[in-house]
C-alpha cells in the first residue's frame, strides 16, 4: 500500500502481520511493505517454515510507519505476551 503525504512523496506503510496454519494450527508472525504478495509466497511454499504447513490464512495484522517500529512490534508478538494479546483478539 503507497500513502501519499500532500501528494508530492509515496510513504510505504510496513505491516506486522500473523498467519495461522489451516493444516497444523500453528502461528507464524512476519512484517512486510507487501503483505498481499509475502502471502502468496508463503501459501506457495516460497518460504522454508511456512511451506511445511501449508495453506495459510490471515488471522491478525497492524500496520506500522516504518521498518524499525515493524520489527519492534514483531518481536513483542513473538513474545509470551505478545501471543496472550493474540490469543484474546482471536
């Protein structure tokens, strides 16, 4: 997704996102600018972990300003915490 900022300078917007396997039930948490095609990877097996447990669907994600902040929110779903705020939205 491009923002544009008083029309003049694309902002790209990062992603968190979390997939659950359809097959295995298990949750996989990445950040990406594109999440409609890092979706498509993983649902192709383009992706080592994720082609193991194949299909996937998107159960939760958020959208962040920049890379560092991406990451940042990543590694807090990683997280035992993370996974409880997870496992009380779904």
């Amino acid at each position: 997704m491009v923002a544009f900022f008083h029309d003049t300078q694309p902002v790209m917007s990062w992603k968190v996102y979390v997939l659950e396997s359809l097959r295995s039930g298990v949750r996989y948490v990445g950040i990406s600018e594109d999440l409609n095609r890092r979706l498509k990877e993983h649902n192709s097996g383009k992706t080592k972990f994720t082609s193991g447990h194949m299909p996937w669907e998107l159960l939760y994600q958020e959208e962040t300003e920049d890379a560092a902040s991406a990451r940042a929110r990543e590694k807090y779903l990683k997280s035992a915490a993370g996974r409880r705020f997870l496992d009380k939205k779904n």
